[in-house]
C-alpha cells in the first residue's frame, strides 16, 4: 500500500461561484480563516482563487476575472510525490482534488509536506519505501525497464549489541552516504528498513548485476570510523520486463518486485554468497 | 442665568437626470487590468445589454486586459488593424486601473475614374 492524497485531504470544501465579486471571496475567506476557495460554475469546477488572487484585484470585479485557470487538480488516487511534483511544477500552494469532474477536496502544501516528512529518514537522509514504489510505477508506466536491488548488511544486530546502537547508527550513516555517493543520478535510493536499503533501477538484469556488485563491493571495502568489517547481501528482481507479466495495478507489481528481491537477500545471507538473483514471478496479494 | 440657544439643519437637495446611454459604451471600451470590470465580466454585460454588437477581445498588453468593440466598426476596418490603432493611441492614456470609452470616427473616401 502507498500513501494517496485521499487520505490527508480535507473534504469539507467552501466554494464560491464564478459571478460572484472578489470582496465576497475575500469576506469568506477572511471569515472562514482559509486562503483559497475553489470556483464553480453550474455545478462544475471553473478555477480556484486565492489570497494572491485577491490582493492584486480590484475588489468589485467577479470572481471569474481574478480567479485562476483552468484548476491545477490531482486524481484522489495519486500518491504524496505525484502532488508534490503537481505543486512544485505549477508553484501552487494548494491542489484540488478532483474525482470523474467532481471537486471532492484539496490539499494544502503545508499538510503534503508533513505527511512526506513521515516517508523521509532523518539518520541517513533518504526516502523510505513509498517513494520507490512512487518512482517504479512511474517507470512502469511510461514502459521502463524495471530492476530491483535489495541490500541488507550482514550480521549488523552484532554491531549493535558489540558496539552500541550510536556506532550502528554511525554505520549505517556511513554505508547510505556510499551508496548516495556510487548509485546513478537515473537510479533511485531508499533506506527500507533498518539495515537494509533498496536501489531502483531502469536496467536489464546484467546491468542491475553490474550494478549491485559495485555496491557491494564499496560496502566491504570502505574504511569505517569503528574498526569493523562490513560486508552486504543483495537479492535481485526484475530487468527482464515482459509486459504481460504486469498487472494493471502497478503498485502491486513493484511491490512484489521489493518482495523477490528481500526473498533473494535472504537466501544469499543463508547460501553465503553476496548476491542472488531472483526468479519467477509472486502472484498479486489481491 | 441660563444661555438658550436654537440650532436647525437644512438640507438641500439638487437632482441632475440625463439619459442613460444604451448601450453605455460607445464605439469601443478599453478595460485596465486592474480595472473595477475583468474580461469576463464585460463579456456577459454585453451579451445582456447588446446582444451581437460588441466583440469582447482579451489583449496582449502591459496595461490593458481587454477591449470591447462594435463588430460594426470590425467591417469597415480589418480586425487586427483596429485593434492596433486602438492598443497603439490608447495605451498612451490608459492605465491598470481604469476603464476608457472610445468614440471612433470612420470616413470612407472613394474616389473613383469612370470612363463616359
């Protein structure tokens, strides 16, 4: 599951009409302590006014000749990232949500920031798993390659319980600025769980392969503040992309794409070797 | 001893009437940007008032939003053309906030040779 704008938008909407003035707009938004109304015309969605809007307009023309259009909206269905890069696009602090042509809510800028700080790690400073799940349907749907490199650090509760939790958080701050340092600008990187990271990639299997040994080879070769050896496992899904071994529900697929690699990461700890590549396919959870 | 004093208010009251023009624009109206009356608004103000007989065109200028033409007018002279003339002698007056009328005066000259 991902998170979408339905879940963090807020519902109960004040609208205005297009033919009515911009004081009006202005006294309800005052009035109501909001900073935008959207704008409806015969039931239908015409634009949005701001506070912007108002400061520069003269306040007895309609809220037509003021307001902005035709709206910016997001479909309930899409994820925090997809209204992010809609607001950032359009440098927009607020985005409606709209359902088959009808306004059902909006979303604040500052309230999408928030919710996207919870899918955001502060120790290593990466993205968590939503956001790779954002970026992989984005490459399943313009018809990318899509592999997966799923990266677990071997033995690491030793660390912790030999050196302390702070020189295993120094670790793994260590390892995500190598692996910040080494994956490509076309590739994505998220922490996903406690010691274990996943790599996004647009490639074929041999070149995710390439990849993931590079990887893993700056792991084991880095000179860490504690002396430690830190070696990794990988597991590796994807790259051989066939379209009909997709769904239609892409969020289900690069899901079970995370699930075959972690699957691969663990048998690689357990045949000791340092990487695995995974085969077949999981059928959807659904 | 007490001072009294009478105090009284008169107001007077002056009527001015004169026809109202209709429609009120005349041959053209400039509209500022910031004027009290947007594209929109002039829009459906004409098709109410004079349905057919005015062209509300949205402009490309620093000052102006809009002008409101008699489509009259937009048959004796070309389109663009007019609108140039217009944009060109108005923008020189004209500022964000007001709204101009224009009287346009148009004299054809013919000048024909016929061969008797």
């Amino acid at each position: 599951m991902i998170t979408t704008v339905s879940s963090i938008m807020e519902k109960d909407l004040i609208t205005i009409e297009s033919m009515d003035s911009v004081d009006n707009a202005r006294q309800i938004m005052a009035r109501k302590r909001i900073g935008c109304l959207p704008v409806m015309e015969n039931g239908r969605l015409v634009g949005i006014i701001t506070t912007w809007d108002i400061i520069s307009s003269n306040p007895n023309r309609l809220v037509a000749d003021v307001m902005t259009a035709p709206p910016i909206y997001v479909e309930p269905t899409a994820s925090l990232w997809e209204a992010k890069e809609k607001m950032d696009k359009y440098c927009i602090e607020r985005l409606l949500v709209v359902e088959k042509g009808q306004l059902i809510g909006l979303i604040t800028k500052t309230k999408l920031y928030f919710e996207i700080a919870k899918h955001f790690d502060m120790l290593t400073q990466l993205n968590k798993k939503d956001y790779i799940i954002y970026e992989g349907v984005k490459l399943l749907k313009s018809g990318k390659e899509v592999s997966l490199i799923f990266i677990d650090i071997d033995g690491f509760g030793i660390i912790d319980k030999e050196y302390g939790h702070i020189f295993g958080d120094l670790i793994l701050k260590e390892v995500s600025d190598l692996l910040k340092a080494k994956v490509p600008a076309d590739c994505f990187l998220c922490r996903y769980g406690g010691d274990e990271f996943v790599v996004l990639t647009p490639y074929k299997r041999d070149k995710c392969m390439e990849l993931a040994k590079e990887l893993l080879d700056a792991i084991s070769q880095h000179d860490y503040s504690i002396k430690v050896n830190i070696t990794a496992s990988a597991g590796i899904s994807g790259g051989r992309r066939e379209k009909s071994r997709f769904s239609v529900d892409y969020v289900d697929d690069i899901e079970n794409l995370i699930n075959l690699a972690s699957l691969a990461s663990t048998r690689a700890k357990r045949n000791k070797v340092s990487l695995v590549v995974a085969d077949g396919f999981i059928p959807s959870k659904k | 001893m007490v001072a009294s004093s009478v105090s009284s208010t008169k107001t007077e009251i002056t009527l001015r009437l004169s026809e109202f023009e209709m429609p009120p624009m005349q041959d053209a109206l400039i509209i500022g940007r910031k004027a009290p009356l947007g594209f929109e608004a002039a829009k459906r103000m004409v098709d109410i008032i004079s349905p057919n007989k005015y062209e509300v065109i949205k402009v490309q200028h620093p000052t102006i939003e809009a002008l409101v033409i008699r489509k009259a007018l937009m048959r004796m002279v070309p389109r663009d053309r007019l609108i140039s003339i217009i944009l060109e002698e108005g923008g020189k007056v004209a500022n964000e906030t007001t709204i101009f009328k224009v009287q346009l005066s148009i004299v054809l000259c013919v000048s024909k040779t016929v061969e008797l």
